[in-house]
C-alpha cells in the first residue's frame, strides 16, 4: 500500500513539474511574439522615416521600364531624396532614388523623356507605399542605389576600400 500513495505522490510532483515547464515554454513563446510584433512596428517607424531597409524583401523585387517623366534631385516627399517619375505602360510610378550624390558620382544623368530601367520593390508603410529602387539602368550603364537588404547606398560606399600594407615578401 505504501508503494502505491509513493508512486502517485511521484506523478503529482511530475505533473506539477509539466504545468511549470509548460507555463514557462508559454511565457517564452508569447514574449517571441510580443518582440516580433514590435520588431514589425520599428520596421514600419523606420521606413515612415524614409529608413526603409528592414521593410526590403529581394524575392518582391519587380522590374519597371518606361520613360522618364520628372526627376526631382532632394525630394522633400518621404523617403527624401532622389525621386524618379516613370511614365509605365500601365501609368506614372514614384521611384525613391536614395542618394543623388551617388548618381553624380556614378556619372547617372536623369533627363526627362529618356528610358529607364529600375529593379526594386513596392513597400506598403503607414505612410503610404513607397517603390524603392534597388538597381537604375539607362543604356548599358547600371548603378546600384540600394543593398540587396534595402539600405541606401551612398557616395562614401562607392570608394574602393584603401590599404595601406605594401603587400609582398620583405
């Protein structure tokens, strides 16, 4: 008899032990989704902030080809800076640029009337939706404008990194 009030005093401290064990597993998942939700709503505070890299997704990206209809160096609409107004067959599109420093030093001229090619993405913020460009092409010439992970490029990351190692056997 004594064995048998030992071996169901045994499983009431192995349920006791599972409902904390779960509690906790339960706790670690809701605070998981509690991060990733505000994870999400930074991503959305930055991109309304025209800091719209973590918003970026290369397996969305889409190709636009048209015509240049207006191109506005420091655009004070969100995201600043360059936009490009592409006339489409299917209508004018808002392209965010990033940086037109990046397009002087690229030697990139913009002109109305000229075709354009632009690799990028559609992102839907609280702020409206923007189409970020990753890629800019006229011609044969091709300038990247954005990372593959949605930061914008600048005129500092086109320099070839310098070293100052003279390199070989002494």
């Amino acid at each position: 008899m004594k064995a048998n009030s030992f071996l169901r005093a045994g499983m009431a401290v192995f349920a006791i032990v599972g409902l904390f064990a779960g509690t906790f597993l339960f706790a670690a998942s809701a605070e998981a989704q509690r991060t990733s939700k505000s994870a999400t709503a930074a991503q959305a505070g930055a991109a309304s902030e025209g800091r719209s890299n973590s918003l970026y997704d290369m397996s969305k990206e889409v190709s636009l080809q048209g015509t240049v209809a207006k191109f506005t160096e420091n655009s004070a609409d969100l995201p600043k800076g360059a936009h490009v107004l592409v006339q489409t067959a299917s209508g004018q599109i808002d392209v965010h640029l990033g940086d037109a420093k990046l397009l002087k030093v690229s030697n990139l001229s913009i002109s109305q009337g000229s075709s354009i090619r632009i690799i990028g993405e559609p992102v839907t913020t609280n702020q409206g939706t923007f189409f970020l460009a990753r890629l800019v092409q006229q011609g044969t010439q091709v300038v990247a404008v954005r990372s593959t992970h949605g930061m914008p490029l600048s005129r500092a990351s086109m320099q070839p990194a310098t070293s100052n190692s003279q390199g070989g056997a002494r």
